[in-house]
C-alpha cells in the first residue's frame, strides 16, 4: 500500500483540510499519514474561531520519523499557517521528498481575495515553496497572488490560461494543475466548455498543456478545494495518469455539491461529500 504524508491544519469543524483529506485518501485505498500544522476549532470562514499553532512540534515529529526510518510515497502540503510553517516544508520535502511525489496546494485564497490572516507576502513566500513542487494544484486567485499579478476575474481566454501556467512553471513546478477556469465565450481548440468549469495542466518537461471541464454547479462551498487535492493524491498514488486523477478530482467535487444540495437544510460551511464514496470507489475500480 502507498503511504503519504499530508500537511495542513485541523479544522476541528469545517470540511476541509485534514478533515477531507484523511478520509477521502483512506477511502482509495492509500495510507494516509498527518501532520497537523494546527488545530482550529472550525476554519476560518466561522467567526470566532480559536487557533492553536503546531509549528515547534513540526521538527521533532519529522526527527523522529527519521530515526525510525519511515518514507513516504507522496508528500502533500495544504493550508499552512505561517511563514515558519513554510520554511519548515522545504525541509520537509529535502526530507522525505526524494523518492516520493511532491505536491503543493497553496492554500490561502479563492474569488480574489486572501483567507483571513494571509498577506501577499506570504503568497510570494509559497511561491517559493512551488519551486519543489513535482504538481502544484493553484486556483486563479492563489495565482495571481502567487505571480503577483492582478486577479483576472472572468477577463481571460484560452491563451491567457497557457501564459499563467508557465509563467507558475517558471517559479519551478513540474507540472500544473490550475483549477476554476471558466469562459464565457468559446475558445479556440475547446469545444463544450458552455456553462462548465474546468481545469488546465501544463506539464513543464513536455509543455504539453490540458483541459477538462466538468459541470459547474450553481453553489460554491468552502473545503473543495482541498477535497479537489486530496482525491487528485489519493488517484496518482493509486496509479492514475495526471489527466485521470485531475478529471476524477473534479467530478467528484461536482457530485458532491450535487448530493449536498439534495438537502434543502445542508449546512454552509462544507460539502456531503462521504456520501459519494460509492462513486469515487467507483471511478477508480475502472481507472478513473
Ligand atoms: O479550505 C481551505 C482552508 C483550510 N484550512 C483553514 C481554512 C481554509 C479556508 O478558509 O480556513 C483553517
């Protein structure tokens, strides 16, 4: 069995980070290792919320696993807390990272705008990290703090998308994988992409570019990106190519929005997604 490390916080209440990620790698079949960077009694978006910082035992919980010789097959990061907590994820991944799949989620923004307690330093912070980054999974925000550029909105077409993604190659990521893109016009070489949302890949050794795009759902709920990374991790680590694991990843976002709005009284601050484990098992007993 694979066994990764994954990296974030624990939302006590939220569906999101290792509340998401635990589960849903568990759940495909891979060994799902923590190491929480701090503990919060709901994410960030609750008002009120206590935060318990994790940073000084990040070093010796790494010693330890060092002594004891444990290696992992992916080694996943996620919403990090500080700058610290960044520095201490490039040793992390001089660490662990040289026979496993190094993977960065730069979680810290969405719709434009930083989560509370992010400044746009820190984003040029974990640009840096990027630069170890095997897959980087951005969304556009995190992007345009991460290039420090302007946001773009819906103000782009395709060939702006193929900019973006080398310019987050140059920071040094082997390969991207930029979610929430969304044309409103029709684009050259993209046929149905009316009324979806999607993702573009670049893959920095080839420069081959991809695109897949799956239905957009009328609501966005907070934690999917991290739903979006975790099942994209738990699917490379069970084999998946790159293009597979990212539309799997997708998908299953997407049904699990839909079965959250089945129910009128769904709560606002995740999504249902443990009721379509049968589909994500599904998908992956056929390869994606
Ligand atoms: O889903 C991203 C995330 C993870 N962890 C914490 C958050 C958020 C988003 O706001 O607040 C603590």
């Amino acid at each position: 069995m694979k066994r990764i490390i994954t990296v974030q916080d624990i939302s006590c209440v939220g569906k999101c980070s290792l509340t998401v990620a635990l589960p849903i790698i568990s759940a495909m079949g891979v060994e799902a290792c923590v190491l929480p960077t701090a503990v919060l009694s709901t994410h960030t978006m609750f008002k009120g919320f206590t935060f318990r910082d994790l940073t000084t035992d990040i070093t010796p919980v790494c010693e330890h696993w060092k002594k004891e010789n444990i290696r992992f097959d992916a080694v996943y990061t996620g919403y990090l807390g500080s700058f610290e907590q960044i520095e201490l994820m490039h040793t992390l991944f001089d660490d662990f990272g040289k026979d496993a799949l190094k993977i960065v989620d730069p979680c810290m923004a969405d719709n434009g705008k930083l989560y509370p307690g992010f400044t746009p330093e820190f984003a040029l912070s974990m640009a840096k990290l990027c630069s170890k980054a095997d897959v980087l999974v951005p969304n556009l925000t995190e992007t345009a703090f991460m290039l420090d550029i302007p946001y773009p909105g819906r103000d782009y077409c395709k060939s702006d998308i193929e900019n973006l993604l080398k310019q987050l190659a140059d920071l040094g990521a082997k390969k991207i994988v930029l979610k929430g893109i969304e044309f409103d016009k029709p684009q050259p070489g993209l046929t149905d992409t009316k009324g979806k949302i999607g993702i573009a890949s670049y893959d920095a050794a080839t420069g081959n570019v991809g695109w897949y795009f799956h239905k957009k759902m009328p609501v966005n709920f907070h934690g999917t990106g991290d739903i979006f990374a975790s099942v994209l991790t738990g699917a490379l680590m069970r084999g998946l190519p790159l293009e597979r694991a990212y539309a799997l990843a997708g998908d299953f976002v997407a049904e699990s929005i839909a079965e959250t709005l089945k129910n009128e009284n769904h709560n606002w601050y995740g999504v249902d997604f443990e009721a379509v484990f049968p589909y994500l098992l599904k998908r992956l007993s056929e390869n994606g």
